[in-house]
C-alpha cells in the first residue's frame, strides 16, 4: 500500500478540543461523587450491632444497586463526553468498580441455593455485619479515587488539555500493525508463554513480560484501519485473529480471550465512534467471558491432575484437554459445570477484605509497603535483590493457619490499605491512587488524541494497572507496575521521537 499516515493530525486544534472535554469529564465526575456522598454518609452514620443483622440484609441487597447505577451512569456519560478516555481508566475504572465491588459482593444476597451453601462452608465467610462494613470499605475507597480523578482534572487541567498535532511520517500503520502482531505474537507463543509453562528453561525478565500484549495491539491497530475505511486490511485481521483467539482460549484464562477480543473494539471505536457498535461487542465479550467458565474449570482441573500444578502442560497436552471438554459425555460434561456460580464468587472480594479488617482490629498489621522502595532498583544494579513475592502468600496462610501452604490468595487495594493503615490509609492511600490514575489517564488520552499509535504499549500496561490493579495488594497491583511503565514509556517516547524527527529533517 502507499506510505499510510502513521500519525494522523486532526483538522482542529486538540488542545482547545483536550480543554473543553476535560472540563466535561470532571463535571460529571463531580456530579458522580455528589451522588455518592449520600451513601456514604448513610453507611458511615449506621451503628453496628448483630441485633440489626435482618436490617443489614435489606441495606446489603438494596444500596450495592445504587453505587452500580451511579458507576454505570458515570461511564456512559464519560464515553460520551471524551471518546478518546476508552483507553484509560477515566472511562474503565467505574466499570471496574461497579463489577467488582458493587456488583460482585450481591452474590452473597442474590447468589443460587448451590451458592449460598457454598459459600457459608467456605474459610471466607462473611455475616451481614461483616458484609455491610466491606461494602463501608468498598464504597469509600472507590469514592476516594474517584475524588483523586476529580481534583486532578480540576487542579491540573493543562496536563489534559495539551496535545499537539503530530508530525506525519512514511511509517505505514498497517506494516507497524501486522509487525506487532507477528513479532508480538512470535514473543508471546513461543517464549512467554513456554517459559511460564515450563516446558522450555528460559527465565523471561519482568520488564519483557509487559510485551506479552504486543500482538493483541497489533490487531488494535489493524482494527482501527479497517474501522476507518481500509478496507482490504481486513484479510490480515480475519487470518490471523481467529488463530489468536484459538491460541488464547487453550491458555485456560478468561482474561487472555478477553483481553483479544477487547482491543480490537476499542482500536476500532477510536475510528468509528460508535457507542452502539461498542456495546454491542462488550455484550459479546461479557457471553463469551461467561461461557469459558466450564472450559477454563476443565483444562486447569486436567493439568492439576497430571502435574499438580495449574499451568504445567504444552500446547500439544492442551489442545488435547480442549478436545476432551467438547467429546466427553454429558455426565463428565456436568460434572464441570459450575453450578455454584464461581463467575459470580470471582467477582466479589468481601471475604478477603472481611479477613483483612478483622486483623486490623486485632493488631495484626501488614506492613508489605515497607518494601515498596526495592521495585525502583533494577536487578542488573542490585543483582542479589530478594524475589518480590505478593502478599497474596502470607495473607492466605494468615488466614487458614495453614503455614505450608502455597496458594495466593486476592484481595483488594482497599482491604490491603485498612489491613496497612486502617481507614486513614484507605481515605489517603485511595485519594493518591485515584492522583496517579488521573496522570496515567491524562498521559494516554493525550497519545490517544494525536494517534501516536508507537505509545500504544505503555497505555495498554497503564490500562491493565487501573483495570486489574484494585483487585491486588498495593504493592503487586499499584507499586510494582510502575518501574515498568516507565520503562516502557520511556523507550517508546524515545521510538516515536526519533521517527518523527527523522521525518522532519526529510
């Protein structure tokens, strides 16, 4: 093809477009918060007592409904208001938020009879008290976040607004794509993935394994030139997307498929801007989220089996467990099929942040934020650093006694900042997360905006963070991204740069 513009300035002036968008978005978030101060002051002004546990019932399966409407109305309005903020967690945050901690933790009022049951013999139980004070926990940290977002927008607007045209170069967009995809998918499938496999010795170090979404980009961008009227891309997109998908399903993780099908639509939604088309694929992506459970169940059982752990087995060993999913007879089929609504239990962490505040209260602090100064410091200066291992570990065997277990077990930013600092850290700690979430924000909507499509890496690790992020410890999901981001800022800023200059000097 000819020489397709790799940057593609727009016909008006971005900052002043940046400027007016910005103010919107804060506006809304404004309103958002004002909703919430309701309900928070609702649950903050609630004595606890277990006389009241039938009130705490009703409360519990009413106002989780609510915070999911505010969060689902401050999304839409947001997509409407900044197109470009799909790519940030201005736009995925509240999202997050309303799946995971107000949707979520109603699978301990609405959940099925299998569920219910299951979840009353489980380690992790929880009483309505216990319920109701970490929905307490859940709301005021998401609102602290939320203010963090808001007060940057407000305070230090300009970081939105500016955004200047970028330089055209020969790069072609469509070469870049397709070289993402190959090169990304070479790195992924044949080193990343084997190595964590174990079946290949090759230690792939932290900074490398950010790279692992490279192809999912490449088919970003491949998506978005279809979506803006090239047409004859769509050949590479339907021969090699299929093959991804295919690939990524036999991983036995819902987020690898998830993650596939989810950058392509918003690649193309920078293009096509349409918010049906948009939702109309989220609801795709939500079916196919929900069908994998049984497929996901089966493969890591199968492996569990044959070599004790989740993950040991080649393509060869899992292609076969897929094949064995889909011919197995329906009683071996049943007896997979999650009938305890595991994709709703996964959703919801109040068990673990029911443990964590019931340390706090008893003196059992966690302290892991201590170490929080060694992600700085690069193993090839410090080469004996100590293998930063997540709190997850210590936290489970904390909470079973059991000290020679090996499970990790999730919790959140906020059950991690009570268990730290108790509810000073959740109302500081949130509001300084919500700060670095708007920076991040700020940053990849201003790549968005000039389609300066070589920084989609950095992004995409910013994305995850704020997508992924709350569902971790404070140390694993906030801290230990950053030297990586980065890192990979840097180098691409320095890719990009030197492109267009080369570009310019022509």
């Amino acid at each position: 093809m000819a020489s397709t513009d790799f940057y593609k300035p727009h016909q008006h002036n971005l900052s002043s477009e940046g400027s007016i968008q910005r103010r919107r978005v804060a506006r809304v978030y404004g309103e958002a918060i004002l909703m919430l101060a309701p309900l928070l002051m609702f649950y903050w002004i609630m004595p606890l007592s277990d006389d009241l546990h039938l009130f705490y019932n009703f409360v519990n399966s009413i106002l989780p409904i609510y915070f999911c409407f505010v969060l689902a109305l401050l999304a839409a309005r947001v997509l409407k208001r900044m197109p470009d903020a799909l790519w940030t967690g201005v736009f995925w945050f509240p999202i997050q938020s309303l799946v995971f901690f107000g949707f979520g933790p109603l699978v301990e009022i609405y959940g099925n009879e299998i569920t219910q049951v299951s979840l009353a013999d489980s380690g992790l139980a929880v009483s309505e008290v216990e319920l109701f004070r970490t929905n307490i926990l859940s709301v005021t940290g998401v609102s602290f976040i939320l203010l963090g977002f808001f007060g940057h927008m407000k305070y230090f607007s300009k970081s939105w607004a500016k955004s200047k045209d970028v330089a055209r170069t020969n790069f072609s967009m469509a070469k870049f794509g397709l070289l993402m995809i190959l090169l990304g998918g070479f790195f992924k499938y044949f080193i990343l993935l084997p190595a964590q496999w174990g079946f290949i010795n090759v230690t792939v170090a932290g900074v490398l394994s950010g790279l692992g979404n490279a192809v999912d980009l490449g088919f970003a961008i491949i998506a978005y030139m279809i979506a803006s009227g090239h047409r004859k891309h769509t050949i590479i997109f339907w021969s090699l997307w299929p093959l991804h998908i295919a690939l990524s399903v036999i991983t036995f993780a819902k987020m690898s498929v998830v993650i596939a099908m989810l950058l392509p639509l918003l690649g193309a939604y920078i293009a096509h801007r349409s918010r049906k088309r948009f939702i109309f694929g989220l609801l795709i992506i939500g079916f196919v989220y929900a069908s994998l459970q049984p497929i996901v169940h089966y493969g890591r059982a199968k492996i569990y089996a044959n070599t004790g752990t989740i993950s040991n087995a080649d393509y060869a060993e899992r292609v076969e467990h897929l094949l064995q999913f889909f011919v197995s007879d329906e009683e071996v089929f049943n007896s997979f099929v999650d009938d305890r609504q595991g994709w709703w239990t996964r959703l919801s962490s109040a068990g673990p942040q029911a443990q964590a505040m019931a340390l706090y209260d008893q003196g059992n602090y966690n302290r892991t934020l201590d170490q929080a100064w060694m992600f700085f410091i690069p193993r090839a200066i410090w080469p004996n650093k100590p293998i930063m291992v997540g709190p997850g570990l210590e936290f489970y065997r904390m909470v079973t006694g059991r000290e020679d277990a090996n499970s990790f077990l999730a919790l959140s930013i906020y059950g991690d900042l009570y268990w730290q600092y108790g509810w000073s850290g959740v109302i500081l700690g949130s509001t300084l997360i919500g700060v670095l979430f708007a920076m991040l924000s700020a940053q990849s909507v201003r790549i968005i905006r000039r389609r300066d499509f070589l920084m989609l890496p950095p992004v995409l690790m910013a994305l995850e963070m704020m997508l992924l992020g709350p569902n971790k410890y404070v140390l694993n999901g906030i801290i230990g991204p950053l030297p990586i981001y980065f890192a990979f800022y840097v180098f691409f800023n320095f890719v990009s740069r030197s492109l267009r200059t080369k570009q310019k000097l022509k």
